[in-house]
C-alpha cells in the first residue's frame, strides 16, 4: 500500500517516540470513504422509481430524477478521488465531503416533509426515495465517524538549526483546527475537518519531540468539533423523522 503521507512525515524519528502506523489509520479512512461511496450509491438508486421522498394520505413530495442522480453522481466521484489519491489531503477533504453528504440528504428528506402540500401534523411519513436518502445520511455518519478515528497522521519532525538544536514552533494544524471548529458554529461543514486538524495537530507535537506546540488550542478544536458534529448529527436524525411544514415559521 502507498503511504499516504508526504515525504516530510516519513523523515527519521526520535526512538522515543511512539511508532506511527500509517498503514492502519489509512484502512479506518478508507473504509469511512467506501461508506461514503455507498451512501452516494444509494442517493443515486433513490432516482429511479417513484422518486417519492415524502407522503402524507394521497399526497405526495417527490423530487426529479436529475436531482438525485446529480448529487449522488458528484459524491461518488468525489469520494472515489478520495479514496484512490495516495495523498493525506485527499483523505482530509473526504472527512470534509462526508459531512457534506449527511447534511445534504438530510436536507433533501427535510424539504420535502416541509412542504406546502402536506398538514402540520404527525400524518407525514418518509416515501421510498426518501428511506434511500435516510439510509444514504446513516452510511454518511457512519463512514465519517470511521473516517475521523483514522484521520491521517501527518505530523513532521521538529526543525532544527544549523547547529542540530531544535527550534520549536507552533502547529499550524492546531491554529487551523480551532478555526474551523469555530467557523462551525455559523457553518456547520467545517466541524469534521476542524476535528481532522486537530488529529494532526495532536500527531505534529508528539513526532516533533514537543517541539511544535498549540496542544491546547487543538485540544479546543478537537472539543468543539466533535460537539458540533454530534449536535448537528442528531438534530437532523430527529427532523428526518418529525420535520412538517411547520418548520418554516420557527
């Protein structure tokens, strides 16, 4: 298998230092992909047929087939390059489309049980297009919770001077952990890959001796992504359920 990670995180190490298996986080990421790929699969399948996504007595919300097909199409796409590019980043920004993609067929079912056609009321039930896109938004957390455990680990050694004395510094990972975590509390894709970050972050202290700091502002990242993400995960699990036309004037 080919080590995802750049060439600057493959220089030697101290002994020290705990071994980084590469190869291990790779399969949990990719198998969060894979899941991702089936969650887009689904969204596809859910365009052929009725096409129905909600339904309440003889009335019916359904969507076209292009809408569907088109988004389902883009995610496998995007997850496919994420899976087969040998690069950390590819993973990284498959963690970010993961989040995407829940939040995207949860949007899709949530629309259509607010629609104008329908009573407020306990009567509207999720059609069969709509059970895909549900199961696409399950495989989509569940392969993004995969994904995150096996973040990649792309720590680098610590700097050193012309003298072989080591120069420490901050991570950037970590700065750029709690920016995004932060950035999710107005935009809520962010939070997975303020997580991914802080993944890293944690991975370049520890390969860089303690030489790079910024543990605490990745520790925060870390926190407020993960809140953010469960949070979000389980407000939109609990509106594919009971959403109704209602919603629009909360």
């Amino acid at each position: 298998m080919i080590d995802p990670q750049p060439a600057a995180a493959t220089a030697p190490r101290d002994p020290n230092i705990a071994p980084f298996n590469s190869a291990r986080h790779d399969r949990l990421c990719r198998v969060g992909l894979w899941l991702g790929v089936l969650s887009a699969a689904l969204c596809i399948t859910a365009g052929f047929g009725e096409r129905i996504v909600a339904e309440q007595g003889t009335k019916t919300e359904d969507l076209p087939a292009g809408a569907f097909i088109g988004v389902g199409v883009t995610f496998a796409v995007l997850f496919g390059l994420a899976v087969f590019l040998p690069y950390a980043w590819s993973r990284i920004t498959g963690i970010g489309l993961l989040g995407a993609a829940a939040f995207a067929y949860g949007v899709m079912v949530t629309v259509a049980r607010a629609s104008d056609l329908f009573v407020v009321g306990p009567g509207i039930k999720v059609g069969s297009a709509g059970l895909m896109l549900v199961l696409a938004f399950a495989a989509a957390c569940a392969g993004l919770t995969f994904a995150l455990v096996g973040a990649p680990r792309i720590g680098r050694p610590a700097r050193r001077g012309p003298d072989g004395q080591v120069i420490p510094g901050q991570s950037g990972y970590a700065v750029t952990s709690l920016v995004l975590s932060l950035c999710a509390l107005a935009v809520g894709f962010t939070a997975p890959l303020g997580i991914a970050f802080a993944v890293a972050a944690f991975d370049d202290n520890t390969r860089s001796g303690g030489a790079r700091g910024g543990r605490g502002m990745a520790v925060a990242g870390l926190v407020v992504g993960i809140v953010i993400v469960a949070f979000s995960a389980l407000i939109m699990a609990a509106l594919l359920g009971s959403a109704d036309p209602s919603i629009k004037d909360g």
